[in-house]
C-alpha cells in the first residue's frame, strides 16, 4: 500500500529532526568550547593526553562502548576512538573481536532494560492507547532487520523499539548482532588505520562501510516490498 504524501512528509520531517537536533547541539558544544580555549595546540596536547591516559587504562574504553551509547551518546565516535586506541595496542584483529564484543554487550542489556521494567512503563504509561502488532517469527526478523538498517533511527531507540515490540531474544541477536559487527569492524579499522597513517587499511575499512551501507539499502528495499 502506498504511503500517503502527508504521512511521507512528516516522515522525512522527523528523520531531519532527529539528526539535526544531535548536530545542532554538538556545534553548540564545539562553539563554547572553541571560545573558550581557542588554542588549536591546547586541543592537540588534550587529545594526545587523553589517548595515553586511555591506551593505560583501556578497560575505561571498553566499559565505555558498552554502556554509553545504550543511554544515546553516539557509537560512531567511539569506535573510531577505540581502534585508534585498541589497534595499535592490541593489534587490529583483536580490536575488531573487543569492539564487537563490547557492542554486543550494549545491546544485550538495553534489550533486557526494554523487555522488563521499561517495557511495563512505555505501555502502561506512553503507548496505552496502542495496539502492538502479532508478530510471528519471520515477520518479526523483517521487522527487525528494517528497524536496524533504516538510517536516522538512534541505535538506543532500535533497542528500545524492539525491545517493547516483544521480539525473541534469538530473533533479536540476528537482526542485530550480524549489520552492527559489520560497522563496528568498519569504523574500529578506519579509525584505527587513519591514525597509524597506513592508507591501504583505512581504504579496507571504508569499502567495508560502504557496502555494508549499499546492502543494507537493498535489504530494506525488499524487506518493504515483503512487509507490504
């Protein structure tokens, strides 16, 4: 069926807020930081400092990706900060297994937060006058997939949104665990690789992105065309 003009409209207007709001508060961040230390070498010799202090203590970065972007701070910087931290320490591999590993972890727990008590609060308190669909296991895989694949959506709000949907934990780690380690190997190899200077790997990482994006557009194009 297709979508009405209208509700395509407010689509695309929410899809623009919810990455426009993040930005904006961001450059609002890095503006009054600026001003308040304009020095480009104080930001240099604070990111030089902040790297050893964490290539020290590098459990600090683990527990970190796997807890904060649970609770809405962005993954994409955080992978990128930890293979420029985790690669040259542990070697590139072994980044790319922890860094999956620790997203896995995030996953896990905002999935067990949105299936219990959090679960109970959004329907008995926001979602009261909703109806939440009968799923069956393949159409909850698609719907899974879709959610995870459509860009926009903020991961804490994947979770959550699948969470509360009632989705089997076995169902929930397939659509999610495969397209999450794809990017999480992608963005820990880039980074990684741009610090270090060695363009070929980097190259690696990005072509790693690049087609995790292209499959993933296709796969929701025929996951719609299956949904409707």
């Amino acid at each position: 069926m297709p979508n009405h003009p209208a509700t395509a409209s407010k689509r695309i207007i929410r899809n623009l807020c919810l990455l426009l709001i993040p930005a904006i508060l961001a450059a609002l961040g890095l503006f009054y930081a600026w001003n308040a230390y304009p020095d480009l070498a104080h930001w240099k010799q604070l990111g030089s400092d902040a790297r050893v202090y964490l290539e020290a203590h590098p459990l600090l970065l683990v527990l970190a990706l796997a807890t904060l972007p649970g609770i809405g701070f962005p993954m994409s910087p955080l992978l990128v900060l930890f293979g420029i931290v985790m690669g040259p320490r542990f070697g590139m591999p072994i980044a790319c297994v922890i860094g999956i590993a620790a997203t896995s972890v995030c996953t896990i727990w905002t999935y067990a937060l949105a299936t219990g008590p959090l679960r109970h609060f959004l329907l008995t308190r926001l979602l009261s006058k909703w109806t939440l669909p009968e799923l069956t296991e393949r159409s909850a895989l698609r719907l899974g997939l879709i959610i995870r694949i459509t860009p926009g959506i903020p991961y804490p709000l994947q979770n959550v949104a699948l969470g509360v949907m009632g989705l089997r934990f076995k169902t929930y780690l397939l659509a999610s665990l495969p397209v999450q380690s794809l990017f999480t190997v992608g963005l820990i190899v880039t980074g990684g690789a741009i610090f270090e200077g060695r363009a070929g790997l980097a190259l690696t990482g990005a072509v790693v992105l690049v087609v995790v994006i292209l499959v993933s557009r296709m796969l929701r194009c025929r996951t719609m065309s299956h949904v409707g």
